[in-house]
C-alpha cells in the first residue's frame, strides 16, 4: 500500500542531491525539513572525517538508509583490478563505521573492454569483496544504468542483467538497486522487479524524473513530476514486490545544485508528497 502524502516516514534524500551542502549542513536542514532517512555519498565524508561523520549521523536522528558508492570493478590490468577491490574494502569499511547497512555498486565499465569480459570482471570483484561484507553485515545492491553509460560507468544496463549476477553469486547480502532514471524504459520492468522482490533481493528504491530533452548525460535529472517516468505506477509494481523500505531521491542537476539549497530542498519534499 502507497504511503499517505503526508506521511514522509519513508522519504529518504542522497546528499548527492543537495551537493553543495556539507554532511552537517544537510543533516541540519534534512531533519528539519521532515526528511527521515540519508544516504551518504562518500564525498562528505573527508570534511568531518570517518569518525566526525559517524558521530553527526548518529546525533541527526536520521536513518542512514545506504553508502554511495562502491563498484567501478572492471579495469585494463591487474594493477587496476586490484585498486578497484582495495576501494571497495574501504567503502565496507566506511559504511560500517557510519552504520550503513547497504552500498550501492556502480559496477563500472571501461572503453574498449568488451562488455562480457567487463561483466566477468564485476562478477570477480564482489565475490572478492563478499567475506569482508559478511564479516561487517553490509548488503550489496548491484545498480545497472541506462544503457548510455554502458561505455564508462556500468556494463550492467538492465534489472535483468542485475538480477541474473546475483542468482549466479547467491548470495542473502547480494541484491539489486531500481534507479528510475535508468529503468523506466524496459518493457521487462515490471517483471524484473517482481523477480527480484520474490527473490527477496531489492534492496534499494530510488526516484527522480527523466526531462525532455535531457541537456545533460549526467547532470541534468528532473525533479519528480516535471518528466516522463511514470513514479507511481513504477512504485505501485516495488511495493507489489514486497519493498517496505525508503524511497531515495537522488537527482543530479546543476541547475537545481545551483539555486539556494533550503529552497530546493522544499521543493524535493513536496514533488515526493505529490509524484513519487
């Protein structure tokens, strides 16, 4: 059953959203605003320090909902591989010491690495880093991208694709993130996603609008309502699918990182209440 508009219990924000704002500052404003759950992205965390973003998070009375972000895997040497895992013990490591139970994985791709090899490459890496996860308790959600980043940021481009790595790694700590923004699209959505929910492996729900025409690959995502994504109904199939966690806005836009952010964050809670 969808949450009442009034009701932001499951409203979850990304400080990627409000990127101008230091951890302190969005966690001031976040509690505020009525928002409940934060997910980090691990570039606030060199202000205050690992331990200084601990103690903030846990004094916000905000549910840190996930770590953003892990992944980036596939790489052109040995050399490379192995950085890429180091990078990603540390992300374990950060999330356990902010108390994230989830990281989100942009798995990565390379230019000129065939997608399958890129592919066996992200398979390799979050079955290395798995014992680390497991000895912390920290869930990984494999996030595919839209297929226009299949060149540089991610070779798994479809819930179906996401869903079939982590049947094949199986296992409980391995699911899947649904972004909007880059599933919408796909005909096989709605089945994918109740694949994934009976399979008990959605682990993350995030929204946000697709706007027409898209100025920017990356940093020009709509605020929910001003796009094409059908929200609701795309939330209607998620929580058909057994998900009862927090809806994550995370849009990247330089238009709205450029306005005030007290302002902008006003209108991400009330498009939520209205659209997500």
């Amino acid at each position: 059953m969808a949450t009442p508009l009034d009701d932001l219990s499951r409203l979850c924000v990304h400080t990627a959203t409000t990127k101008p704002w230091p951890l302190a500052r969005a966690l001031e404003h976040y509690a505020a605003a009525g928002v409940h759950g934060i997910t980090v992205w691990r570039d606030v965390l060199a202000g205050p320090g690992l331990a200084g973003a601990a103690r903030l998070l846990s004094e916000s009375g905000l549910d840190v909902v996930s770590l953003c972000r892990g992944g980036f895997f596939p790489a052109d040497d040995e050399g490379g591989l192995r950085r890429a895992i180091a990078d990603n013990l540390l992300a374990i490591d950060e999330a356990a010491a902010i108390g994230a139970p989830l990281i989100v994985l942009v798995c990565g791709a390379r230019p000129g690495l065939p997608l399958p090899v890129a592919r066996e490459q992200i398979r390799a890496g979050i079955e290395a880093i798995l014992p680390r996860a497991a000895e912390a308790g920290i869930r990984l959600a494999i996030e595919p991208l839209h297929p226009m980043y299949a060149d540089d940021r991610s070779a798994i481009n479809t819930l179906a694709q996401a869903n079939d790595m982590a049947e094949a790694i199986g296992h409980p700590l391995v699911g899947v993130a649904v972004d909007v923004y880059h599933l919408w699209w796909d005909p096989a959505l709605e089945a994918e996603i109740e694949r994934c929910g009976r399979a008990g492996r959605l682990f993350a729900y995030h929204v946000c609008d697709w706007r027409t025409p898209t100025r920017h690959m990356l940093t020009d995502r709509g605020l929910m309502g001003e796009g094409c994504i059908p929200l609701r109904q795309i939330r209607g199939w998620v929580e058909r699918a057994g998900f009862k966690g927090f809806v994550e806005v995370e849009i990247f836009s330089e238009q709205y990182w450029a306005m005030d952010q007290a302002a902008w964050l006003e209108r991400v809670v009330e498009a939520w209440r209205a659209h997500a």
